[in-house]
C-alpha cells in the first residue's frame, strides 16, 4: 500500500492550492513513500502498489471509486475496510499487477 497524496503534484483534478501545501506539510513522509514504489517497481517481481486517498476509521461500505495513477475526480477519503477489500481482490483476480490504482469514494 502507498499513498495517494505522495504523488498529488501530478494529478491533473487536485486544486493547486492542495498541490502547494500538502506536498510541504508531509514533505518528509512522501518523499519515503516515492522512494518505497520506485524500490518496489524495480524490483522485477509483479507488484500492485494501491494509491488509497485519506483513510479513515468509519465501516466500509462495499463500494469505491478507482483510477490509474492518480484518485478519481473529487475522491478525498475511503474507509481502510475498503481498501482492504480492493486489494484483496487485486491479489486474487491479477487485475492490477505492475500498476498504481488510486483509491476514493
């Protein structure tokens, strides 16, 4: 699992106010989180590295938004149950190896 918000220079739906302030406030945490996807999609293996946006502790609903790279338009948050479901099903259904699906509501 990586983090959505590491990568939010290069969306093209996140506001720019957004782009210039997170990026400063977890500069450290994200640049840990760049480091980590590029070991991993180095590595040579087959790896899914999922891209969830804001977690957070309310039960999952079954449902979630997904897109390549960067998190569906609007999509702030997802409940850490629902990302759980999603990779549980990217590990068993092979849908998304050698990719970064962004996660959200």
């Amino acid at each position: 699992m990586s983090a959505a918000g590491a990568f939010i220079e290069g969306d093209p739906d996140t506001g720019a106010v957004v782009k210039l302030i997170l990026p400063k406030v977890f500069a450290t945490t994200f640049a840990d989180v760049r480091q980590m996807e590029s070991a991993i999609a180095a590595s040579g293996l087959d790896w899914t590295l999922v891209r969830p946006t804001r977690l957070v502790d309310t039960p999952g609903t079954g449902r979630h938004r997904v897109r390549p790279d960067f998190p569906p338009a609007g999509g702030r948050k997802i409940a850490r149950a629902d990302v759980a479901r999603f990779m549980t099903g990217a590990l068993t259904e092979n849908t998304w190896i050698g990719s970064y699906p962004a996660l959200a509501y």
